[in-house]
C-alpha cells in the first residue's frame, strides 16, 4: 500500500460553485448549503448564476450569495448543482456567454429520489470528471446505474448567514401558543404522492380519536404550487385543529415556521436526502419520518421517530422514471404509536429532540459538510496534474488561516 501526500493548498485553485443559487426549489437549496459549508471553513469559492431568472427577493438568499457571486467562470475546480435531465441547456447556456466547460475540472452534484438513477440522465453524469452525492442512498441510486460518486452530505444548520433576526412567532401563521404543533410539508406542482400528504391526515385523524382532549393541530405547507394547494384544501372540510398555509414564505418565514412547531413529520415514499426533517432537527425539534431512503443518513430511532414501512412497487405514472423501481410506503399504525408514546411523555420527546439537534450538527453541520468537501477539493488539487505543479516548484506550506483546517493530507491508496 502506498501513502498519497501533499502539501500543496487549494486556495490557489479557483473554486466555482454553479447552478441555481436565487431559486426557492431543492437545488437552490442544495447548492446554498454547499455554500455555508465552504464559508464555515473559509474556503475561496465564489458562485455563478446559470439561468438568471430566478427573483432575488430572499434576503437570506442575498446574505449568502451576493458576496460570493461573479459572472464569469475560471479555470479550476466548478461544482455544478444540477441534474442529468438539465446537462444539456447549462452547458449550452454557459457556452452562449463565452465560459469554456473543458477548460477546468468539473463536478455535478445531482439529486434523485429512487433507488436507481435515470439511465438516460446517467449518460450525462459521464461528462464531468466526477460526481458528488447528498446522501448514501443517492450514492447507492446512482450505483446502481453505474456512476461511481464521492459522498459529501449537505448541510441543514441554519447559519448566522442563513437568518434574518428573530423567528417569527406562532401567532404569524395561526398556531396556537398552546398546541402540540405536527408541521408537514407537501407539494402539489408534481406528484404528490411521493411527499404523501394524505398519510399524515389519516395520522392526525387516529391521533385525535384517541386523544380528544389534547390540544393538537396539524400545520400543512404547500412548498410550491400554491394555487393547486387551495384547491385540493378545499377537500379538506372545514377544521379548527388544521392549519393549511398557502402563501409563499421566504428562506426566514418557512425556518420560522419549522420552529414554531414541535414535530416535523414527514410520512414520505422515498428522499433523495430529507432536508425538511434534517432542518427540523437542526432547530432543536423533533422529527418524525418513514425510516427509508435519504434521511436516514442523519435519523435513527436513538434520535428521533422513525416510521415502519413497506416496500411497494412504482406502477407506469406513478412517478418519472419509476417504472420497475420501488418505494416505502409508511406504517400510519405505527406513526401514531410513536406520537402517542411522545404525547404521554413530553420530557422525553424533549430529550430526544436535543439528542437529534446533536447528532444532526454533528454530522450535517455547516463544518462537518464543510470539511468533507474540503477533503474532495485536496484530493483532485492532489491528483490532478493540472492542479500539481512538480515537487520543486510547490510553495512552502502557509500558516493555517483561523477556524480552517490546513495541512497534509494523508490518504493510503492501493
């Protein structure tokens, strides 16, 4: 076995993270907390814009983004936060504005949420010089259609960059101060079935038949298609105890809201990661989810509620690319066990709640993905010969900047 060295820095490589980084969807998101990631340990990246038609209204968007942003894109490492099916119009997009693809080494970080990625998007994976995942089951996912990748994580640690002053209070969205708040996101602009909203209605209803004199409400959050939430609410008969909440929220409404509530749950089919209870933890509150795909990552039954589930086969429609694959679907007898249990024990699902924030930061913090990016970086800094210069011509090591980790890195290779 041979031991890999080097000494030689990434400072000096320019760093492009790339994609949608204004956009209110899960790729914004992604590509966001890649970002905090690298501000948490210094790292000198900048960002690019591919599309530009994002609104930039976020002022928790515009405390990340704006100071880091350029328009054009240099040589060096480029991290692309986008996925097979959007290869072909960035490409194109960015050789329309003079910005060469070959001219550095490039990363695509995609997201999928079935355990085999797309075989038609995987051909266009092949165009980058490697591939990063957000979770071991989007690693597993894009295994099985045979693109190897290196395992980061993603961040969910709402930052000092990531806030906008005090949450906002339960009062702001209608909760009540002395419910027991079940907050759940879905999202109605395409298939519903994945986030499966009707599973946590059909908890919320066993929770309230057995327990008709404790305070509960139920907050649902439509993510995105607003107009297709009132709609399908108005399937919902008019109910004090349900809270359904169609206005958009900014990056600091839907943080406040996941604070103002005290359990996140999250009845899904299948997550590429599960960034609504990874949040949800962050913050401190308890997070209930069905114990298969993405999250499971950074949930277990030590940290918080875990949902049995069923494997189920996808049918042709149910869901793009689905057909042959399969996907969970939850134990709603076995969430309300759980809740049940936390309902008659409160200091307990407190205790759990904390001991979730502490695993969660640990391992999803802004330093921990930070870091595991940060060793990715040193690797191809290290491997790449364009990015080696020959020993003689190294510069000497430079002192380790406060709050970054510098220095060898040492990697035992076969």
């Amino acid at each position: 076995m041979a031991t890999l060295s080097t000494d030689l820095g990434v400072d000096g490589i320019p760093l492009t993270v790339i994609g949608h980084p204004w956009a209110p969807i899960g790729m914004g998101e992604q590509l966001r907390s890649h970002l905090l990631a690298g501000n948490a340990l210094r790292l000198n990246q900048a960002v690019y814009d591919v599309f530009r038609y994002a609104q930039r209204t976020d002022s928790v968007h515009a405390r990340i983004v704006t100071p880091l942003e350029r328009a054009d894109i240099p040589g060096g490492i480029r991290v692309f936060h986008i996925n097979g099916d959007e290869v072909e119009q960035v490409l194109a997009a960015i050789a329309t504005r003079g910005q060469d693809f070959a001219a550095g080494y490039n990363v695509i970080v995609p997201a999928w949420e079935l355990p085999a990625y797309p075989a038609v998007w995987a051909a266009q994976l092949r165009r980058f010089d490697e591939v990063w995942a957000l979770s071991s089951f989007i690693q597993a996912s894009l295994a099985a259609s045979g693109i190897a990748s290196h395992l980061v994580g993603q961040a969910v640690e709402s930052s000092a960059e990531a806030l906008s002053g005090p949450f906002l209070p339960r009062r702001h969205f209608g909760i009540r101060e002395s419910a027991f708040a079940l907050l759940s996101f879905f999202d109605l602009s395409s298939y519903a079935s994945r986030k499966n909203p009707q599973a946590v209605l059909a908890l919320f209803a066993m929770l309230r038949a057995a327990l008709p004199w404790h305070d509960l409400q139920l907050v649902l959050k439509a993510k995105n298609g607003e107009r297709d939430a009132e709609e399908w609410a108005r399937g919902i008969a008019a109910d004090a105890q349900i809270k359904v909440l169609f206005q958009p929220l900014d990056s600091h409404g839907v943080r406040s809201l996941i604070n103002a509530c005290d359990c996140f749950v999250s009845l899904h089919r299948a997550e590429g990661f599960g960034r609504g209870p990874g949040e949800a933890m962050a913050l401190g509150r308890l997070a209930m989810a069905t114990g298969w795909s993405g999250n499971v990552d950074f949930m277990t039954p030590d940290n918080a509620l875990l949902v049995d589930h069923e494997p189920v086969g996808l049918r042709d429609g149910d869901y793009p690319h689905g057909l042959g694959q399969s996907w969970a679907e939850p134990s709603v007898p076995h969430a309300f066990r759980l809740l049940r249990g936390v309902l008659a024990d409160l200091p307990a699902g407190r205790a759990m709640a904390r001991a979730g924030q502490a695993d969660v930061l640990r391992s999803h913090g802004n330093r921990a993905v930070g870091l595991r990016i940060l060793d990715r970086l040193e690797r191809i800094a290290a491997e790449t010969p364009r990015f080696s210069p020959p020993p003689a011509a190294r510069p000497a090591v430079r002192p380790a900047a406060k709050g970054r980790r510098r220095g060898v890195v040492s990697t035992v290779v076969g």
